[in-house]
C-alpha cells in the first residue's frame, strides 16, 4: 500500500508524464501540418503539370517537335 509520503512523488510523475504526452501531441500535431502544407504543395505542383501537360497536347506541340526531329534524323541519313 502506498502512505501519504508516496503521493506527491507520484503526481509529479503524473504530471511530468503528462507534460510530455503534451508535447508529444504538439510535436506530432506540428508535423502533420508539414507534411499537409507539403502534400498541398506537390498536389499544386501536379495540377500545374497537368495544366502544361494538356496544352500541349491540344496545341499538338509534341506532334511537331518529334516531326522536326525525325525530318532532321532523315536528313542526317
């Protein structure tokens, strides 16, 4: 059985275990948003490239620059 002397000490631990879960959770919680901010980030990322990606599709910028490349590897043979 615990005496009376016992229970102070034990709150302390208590509360020291506390403190640190608290930090813990905050440092956890800090780190979520870092990686959210980033995940954001990489997703802005990829719309802009799928952006880019579309137009030049749609402008057929592909279909000519590989049609110029293969006329001047004709050429060159």
């Amino acid at each position: 059985m615990e005496s009376r002397a016992d229970e102070p000490k034990g709150r302390e631990l208590t509360d020291s275990a506390e403190v640190q879960f608290s930090d813990d959770a905050e440092a956890l919680d800090t780190m979520v948003v870092s990686v959210e901010e980033k995940i954001a980030v990489c997703d802005a990322i990829l719309q802009d490239l799928l952006a880019v990606q579309r137009i030049i599709k749609e402008k057929g910028l592909c279909d000519a620059a590989f049609q110029e490349q293969k006329n001047q590897a004709d050429l060159a043979l």
